[in-house]
C-alpha cells in the first residue's frame, strides 16, 4: 500500500483541481442572448451576404450578442449555426471564455453555395443557432424568407426609419449583384454583338469616345435586330417581419437575351453585363419610375434609352441613333436634376460597386441558351451598325447652351465664353471635385478649359485655396501666385502637379451669386495659346 | 475598434462636407473600456458657423439619425445608451454610446483589442491612457481626428503588439479575468492519469 502513496495523493490533487475547476464553471443558462436577424435573404445577392467586408458588412444573417449574467466564467464557449438544406452546421468562433459581466459579439455571414441561385421561388427557411459550452449547450431558431433568385427587395430599412427617397431604395447597390458580365452566355453574346453587329471595335483599347459611343449603340442594334421588346414583370409590395418593401421580379441577363423581351431595369442589367463584358465602365441611371443605362468614359457620361426598342403591339420602335439621341436628352435632365440636389436621381456605378466587394452570382453555361443566342445572332448578319453612324449626340449635348459661331460654341453659365466646337465638353468630369462644374479638352487631350464655381468662397484667394485643397485630396500639388485682377476678374497662374505631369494654368475668378466662379484655362505642352487668348478675349 | 473610429469619422466628415472650410476640421474620439471588455465612445465636434448651419439642417434636426447611421454603419456591434448633448451658443455637440464586446479575451487569458491597423502612430499619455492623431482628406475637407484610448483603473502590463496579419493589437490583463480555469481543469486531468499511470508501474514492479 506504501508504495502507491505518490500515486494516491497525485490522483487526490488532480480530481480536487478538476472538481474545484468544475465547480467555479459558469453554467450555458448563464448567458443571455439577444439576436438580430435579417427577415429576408435574396438568393441572387448570396456572394454579399458571405462577405463580412462587403457594405461594410451590412447584409449579415445575424448578429448575435452573449452576455454572462451568472458569477462563474463560462468556458470553451463554440455557437454555431445551420440552415438545413442550404448550410450544415458551421462553427461561428471559438470563445476561451466569457467572464461574468462580460459580453460577446458574434456576426454570421453564411457561405451558400453557388446553386443556390437555382431556387426560383420563395420559401420560409430556419437558421438553427447552437450554443456549445463547457457547461451544457444551448440551441436558438429563428425564420426567415428566403425568395427565388428573380426576386429583389427594394429596401430592408425598417418603415419607422424611412427618412426620404433614398431610404426606400437602400438596396440599390445590390442590382451590381444581377450584373453578370462573366456568365458564359452573356460572354459569348457580347462576342456576337462585336462580330456581327460592330464588326469588331477598340472600345476598351482606345481613348475614342465614339468608339464607346458605338459599343454602346450596337448593344442597342443587337436588341433592335433581335426584336427585342419591352415588358413588365411583377412588382409587389411585401412585408416581411419589420421589413416592408417592393419586391420586383428581375430576369437574369441571360434571361432577357433568350426571352427577348425586359423592362428599363433589366434592359439596364443587360447592358451593364454586355459592356463590363466588352471592358467598358457601364453605369445605370435611376429616375424616379425609370432607369436606363450608359457609359462612363474619360470622366463623361453617355447615356442611351434602351426602352426604344419598344414593340409593335406598344407603339413602335426607334432606331440606334434615336435612342442614343433620348439617351443623352434624358441625361441632361438627369444632370440637371441632380445639381439640384434631387436625390431621386441617382446612378449606380457596377465597377465602383464590385470594387465594394458587392459580387455578381456564378451561374454555369448551358447549350440551349447558347443556341438560343446562336439564332438569335443569325438574325443580325444583315443589320451591322454602320461604321459611320452618328455618335456626335454626345458632343452637341456637352455645350452649356448657346449659339454657334464660325468654329466656336458659346458657354453660358457662372460665366460666359466662346470655346471652339470641337473640343469636348464634359459635365462635373472629377468626382470628389464638386467646384469642377464643365471642362472642355482639346482634341489632342492636351488643353483644358475649366469652368469653377466656389460657393462660399468670398474672395479670389479662398476660392484658390479650396481648389487647392480638394486637388490635394486627389493627389494633386498647387502651386499658385496672384497675377492682378481685370475689370471684375481676379487673375492668378499657376501649375498643377500630378502623376500626368505637370499643367501650367492661368484662373480668371469673379464673384458670383453665392462665392466666386471662373475660368481656369491650361496645356500640358504649354500650346492652344492662341485659342487660349480667343477664348479670355470672349470671357465676360 | 478601428471599424468604429472610421464609421464615425466617415459619418461625420459626411455631415459637414458641404461647408468648405481652410483650417482642418476637428474630431476627438474618446473611446473608454470598461472591466467588461465594452466600449463607450464619445465623438465630440466643434464647428464654424457654416459648418454648424449644415449640420443643423440635416443631422442636427433629427438627432435620431445619427443613432441609425451609426448603427447602419457599425453593423458588426451592438450599440445602446445614445445621448446627444449640443451647446449651440458654442456650435459644438458630442455624442456618446456604449458598443459591447469590443475586447475579447484570447485562449491564454490574455484582453485583447484589435487597432485594426498596421503601424498606427499611437503615443502613451498615462499608464491606462494612449492617444493617436490622424489627419486626413475626405472629398477636399482637411480633417484632424483626436482618438483617445482609455483602459479600465483594473488593467495592467498593456503592451502594443501585432496579431498573425501584421496588424496592431493591444494585449492587457485585467483581475476576475479567468481563462487560466482551463489550463487548471487539464491539469487536474493531467494528474490523474499520471497517477494512474504510477500505479500501474508500481504494481509491474513486484
């Protein structure tokens, strides 16, 4: 018996340290928990919802809060979560320990697989929580909608927190989500489009505006050709938990190719996916009631109505160069509008949103469809888009209103001048340079006609100063000095550094109703002198 | 805790954006940690006349707003206790909330709070106290931000250090912190087999 005394007195400190650790272990009724859940889960929209970073995290299943209310910590603590027939039970985090008083945050940002974009219509789902500790296990459930993949919900802000226009459509960001400029269908669509219907173009590779003018019309010549027609889907209102919204039915890209036939919304998709496909920057204006899409090129806007494709049955149709004409007509307005602060008018930018991490759905190729496009694309042969067709619209809609006279255009607006008509005009080209309101550049790219306006500024000098400042935050070094004043101008020259090399610019500031407002005209080769000193001469 | 300085900073920089202003607009950001691992944070602004007539005319009048654009932009957390305080003869408000769960505790017992940055440029002002100053240009609006980071009286050997990805954490001990309990709970297992084990030796022997 002696000679187990070690092996006793060991086994005695042992069991009393495991019972002692036991016995100041809190327990799983301990901890109070509190959920926040989403009521709602768009299948098209699942790469979002798996993605912590994406909205800064925005779209999550839920978040969950675990708070000790006992005295003892809670130890080894593993929640975890299910969605029976779409996620098996995945472990959410690993918690050492929650002291008492202590409170820990968990979100959930399930990863669905990709066919859950196969689910075409809606279904109440479960998410089962699991709650794992070193004293006992906890389980929580709650039920959410899970709709089809066509369905979109305008806006998850709750009713009580609807502020304005903007709320009601908060989820605005995730259309990018129904984008689909990698499904194989689109791609070999937007391949027939550029053989068949442009006959090959450099949209991507060149810094023409016209040639991206054409992609943009011979997407609508593909549509046209195809007798593509407009139609609606269904769009109802719904309430979901404390979420009230309108869910409108969206077909795929795809969809719309192979059933000829969208609304301004899906036609607006389908461009989207078709451009980004063929390399452009492909933006949808949203007005109230409507949208449509276009282009951002160089920092301009081009803007096309792809609804005039219309359909017999509806009016008629026009062609290329008619709707590209509406287009550009419906996007001065929008301009205008949203100068004015209206915030219905708005735009969604699918490059700037992807780079937000808000990701389009996979979807896999399919023999039908593509041979539904073959036929379709058969159709086009004998329709290519002329290589003249007209894609000035653009240039004539830059102006700032005026007449026109031997080679010059006349801007009107914070001030006024005569600029030669063939350079281009550009509305608002900078963001994140609001005083930037038109710029005019040479055909060669090289010269700059800038008009300002500084709303605040009191002077020449703050004016200069708050230009300077915002150049600044774009990563571009002023350096300015006072040249004296002309009648009510204040005159300064200047250059501008940046990674285009250097611009030497001379500014013309005068007070204007609520700041300053000018002219800021520059060359990067230091040329366009003469048309520098036509245009000041015509400043007033 | 970084998440939160920059969603606040974005919010608020947002809200006076219309107001040009030369000198740099200035932010403080006082964030407190209780002996639970919970935040509470107070962002405190003092502006220029045009800076306050925005202000007031969109947020300032609805002071609910900002609860929900905080609460929008901080989806991760959960918030509570807002109160919104405003000298307006002085044209400065604070607004202060409580976030829980900020600081974690690690498997060795260790509070952690995640700077979510690399390289912060972060000077010690007391031994419970640290402070970082940024500036920054948010659509052509110089901003200075102020953040202060207070640890509870309770904390003790507060090192900066980095996670596995490079980025500056903060590691802290704090008393009824007691994730050694697990180490203890395998170490009572521990003896027993060893026990166990020594018995069977012993019983090989003779």
């Amino acid at each position: 018996m002696k000679k187990y005394i070690l092996s006793i007195v060991l086994f005695v400190i042992g069991a009393g340290i495991f019972a002692f650790t036991k016995l100041t272990s809190g327990s799983v009724n301990d901890l109070e928990i509190k959920i926040e859940n989403t009521p709602v889960i768009m299948p098209a929209c699942y790469k979002v919802y798996g993605n912590p970073e994406a909205v800064n995290g925005r779209y999550f299943l839920f978040k969950m809060m675990l708070t000790n209310k006992g005295s003892h910590p809670i130890k080894n603590v593993k929640p975890s979560y299910e969605i029976p027939k779409f996620i098996e039970e995945t472990e959410l985090d690993k918690i050492a320990v929650i002291n008492p008083g202590q409170s820990v945050v968990i979100a959930c940002y399930p990863t669905f697989k990709d066919d859950i974009v196969n689910k075409t219509t809606s279904s109440k789902e479960k998410t089962k929580i699991k709650i794992a500790t070193a004293g006992g296990d906890k389980e929580e459930e709650f039920v959410f909608e899970m709709k089809g993949r066509n369905e979109f919900l305008y806006t998850c802000v709750n009713p009580d927190e609807i502020r304005s226009y903007r709320d009601m459509f908060d989820n605005d960001p995730l259309v990018a989500c129904y984008v689909t400029p990698e499904d194989p269908i689109i791609k070999y669509y937007t391949q027939q489009i550029q053989e068949k219907v442009l006959k090959g173009e450099t949209a991507a590779v060149t810094n023409d505006p016209k040639e991206a003018v054409r992609f943009l019309l011979g997407v609508y010549q593909a549509t046209y050709l195809s007798g593509m027609v407009y139609s609606g889907t269904s769009g109802v209102p719904s309430k979901f938990d404390d979420v009230q919204s309108l869910v409108q039915s969206l077909r795929l890209p795809r969809e719309v190719v192979t059933g000829n036939t969208g609304l301004c919304i899906e036609l607006s998709i389908l461009y989207s996916s078709v451009l980004m496909a063929g390399g452009l920057e492909p933006i949808i204006f949203l007005i109230p009631g409507h949208a449509y899409p276009g282009i951002k090129f160089q920092g301009q806007y081009f803007a096309i109505e792809a609804t005039k494709i219309g359909g017999a049955g509806i009016g008629g149709r026009g062609d290329a160069e008619e709707a590209f004409k509406r287009g550009m007509e419906e996007l001065d307005e929008f301009i205008k509008a949203a100068q004015m602060g209206d915030e219905r008018y708005s735009i969604i930018n699918i490059r700037e949103l992807i780079a937000q991490q808000i990701t389009p759905m996979e979807l896999k190729d399919d023999q039908f469809m593509r041979e539904k496009v073959e036929k379709i694309a058969a159709n086009w042969v004998n329709g290519a888009l002329p290589q003249d067709v007209n894609t000035n619209v653009a240039a004539s809609n830059t102006g700032g209103g005026g007449g026109t006279t031997s080679g010059m255009s006349d801007y009107n607006g914070v001030v006024s001048f005569s600029y030669p008509q063939n350079w281009q005009g550009m509305n608002n080209p900078v963001q994140g340079l609001p005083q930037l309101i038109k710029a005019f550049v040479s055909p060669d790219q090289s010269g700059f006609l800038q008009v300002y306006a500084v709303p605040g500024a009191s002077n020449g000098n703050e004016a200069m100063q708050i230009i300077k400042q915002q150049l600044y935050g774009l990563g571009q070094e002023v350096q300015y000095q006072s040249s004296g004043s002309n009648g009510n101008f204040q005159m300064y020259n200047g250059t501008t550094y940046s990674q285009n090399g250097q611009l030497p610019w001379s500014a013309y500031l005068k007070r204007t109703g609520n700041g300053m407002g000018g002219l800021i005209v520059g060359s990067y080769t230091g040329g366009h002198n003469g048309i520098f000193q036509q245009v000041i001469g015509t400043l007033r | 805790m970084k998440k939160i300085i920059a969603s606040i900073f974005v919010l608020f920089v947002w809200v006076n954006i219309n107001a040009q202003e030369i000198k740099p607009l200035k932010n403080n950001i006082e964030f407190t940690l209780d002996e639970y691992g919970n935040g509470k944070v107070i962002f405190s602004q003092k502006l220029n006349a045009s800076q306050w007539d925005n202000f007031k005319r969109t947020m300032g009048s609805n002071q609910s707003l900002l609860k929900r654009e905080l609460e929008r932009a901080l989806p991760g957390y959960f918030l509570s206790d807002f109160e919104y305080k405003e000298d307006a003869m002085e044209r400065s408000y604070s607004l202060s909330f409580n976030a829980y769960g900020v600081s974690k505790v690690n498997s060795v017992g260790k509070w952690v709070i995640d700077l979510d940055a690399k390289n912060p440029d972060v000077t010690k002002i007391s031994d419970n106290a640290y402070m970082m100053i940024s500036e920054s240009s948010n659509g052509g609006q110089l901003v200075q931000t102020t953040q202060k980071l207070i640890f509870p009286e309770s904390a003790s050997n507060i090192k900066q250090e980095k996670n596995s990805f490079g980025k500056a954490i903060f590691t802290f001990d704090m008393s009824g912190s007691s994730a050694t309990g697990n180490a203890m709970q395998y170490g009572g297992i521990g003896l027993m087999v060893l026990a166990v084990f020594l018995g069977w030796r012993k019983s090989k022997e003779t």
